[in-house]
C-alpha cells in the first residue's frame, strides 16, 4: 500500500525560504518509471503543478517558480524535497505531493501541507 506524506510548511516572511518534504513508501522512487509531483492550491483557485520529479531524475517546473524553487530526491529517505527560495505573497497556497509508481498506474496524494508567507 503506498503512502504520501508532506511536511515542512509553515508561516515565513516575503524574501524567505522553506523545504517541504514529501516522504514516499510503498515504492522506490529511484525505479525510473516514477514521477513525484508538487502541486498547491491557493483559496479560491484551481490546483496547480509547481514541479516534478520523474525516477530518472528529469525535473519540470511551473514558470511562476523557475528560479526560486529546486526539486529533488533524498533517496536514503525515499523521498522528495522541494526547496523554496525568495518566497513570494502569492507563494501561499496549500502544497500537494503526489507519487506515481509508474506508467499506468493511478497518483497517490498526500493530505497537504500549509505554506502562509506574509509580513
């Protein structure tokens, strides 16, 4: 059974950062064929994708965090990292991970993490 858990959220200042984690079991991520994906969904609006991560260690981001934002595995820890720099107001948002084992099969969502950046 495959769990997604996010963490690392929380409450920082315009110009900071934050590292949200998203801890993977169930399957390895380091099998090529997967693809962990950060979402987040701000009040009021449709969900979407901030950065991926497939198994063999392409990365994508959205253009509103190239720059500012750095995804990447922990493979000791199964998991993925999304390093946020230079935070913006319009940053905050609830942030989604989602794990997919491989082609065909469907993502497995994590519960969300809060990411509030404000002064």
């Amino acid at each position: 059974q495959v769990h997604v858990v996010e963490s690392g959220g929380g409450l920082v200042q315009p110009g900071g950062s934050l590292r949200l984690s998203c801890s993977v079991s169930g399957f390895s991520l380091l099998f090529y064929t997967t693809g962990v994906t950060w979402y987040r969904q701000a009040q009021g609006k449709e969900r979407e994708l901030v950065a991926t991560i497939t198994g063999s260690g392409r990365t994508n981001y959205a253009d509103s965090v190239k720059g500012r934002f750095t995804i990447s595995r922990d493979n000791a820890k199964n998991a993925v990292l999304l390093q946020m720099n230079s935070l913006k107001f319009e940053d905050t948002a609830v942030y989604f991970c989602s794990a997919v084992a491989g082609l065909g099969h469907s993502p497995n969502w994590g519960q969300g993490t809060q990411v509030t950046v404000s002064s």
